[in-house]
C-alpha cells in the first residue's frame, strides 16, 4: 500500500481528499461503491503524476480487452 508506505493514515488521506476515513478503507478493500474520482483524487494526493494514472488506465484498458 502506498499510503502506509509514505506513513499517511486514512483519516489524514481523508482529510487531503475531501472524503471520510470509511471510505478510504472502502477503497483500499476493492469496494466497488467507490468512485473513480475518488480513487484518482487519492492517488494524486499520494504522488503520482498524471502521466502515471495514463499509464494504470492504459494497462486496464489492455487487461479490460483481453478479457
């Protein structure tokens, strides 16, 4: 996880994105009543970049074809 890699607790990746600690774990267990807006905005606040979102996109798009 690398939320608990750069030592940022659920309640304070919460409060960078706009959400609540429930949800964030909700998230992080592969809930599917997350959103996608969500899930980018909690990745932005972690760090990567939008050209590495492109690249995690690209790849499910990829994985989502060969289903």
């Amino acid at each position: 996880q690398e939320r608990e890699k750069q030592g940022v607790t659920q309640v304070a990746l919460a409060k960078l994105i706009g959400s609540s600690q429930s949800r964030v774990a909700k998230m992080e267990a592969g809930d599917s009543s997350v959103t996608i807006d969500l899930l980018m905005r909690a990745l932005l606040a972690l760090g990567l970049t939008k050209k590495d979102l492109s690249r995690i996109v690209a790849k499910a798009d990829q994985i989502a074809a060969s289903v």
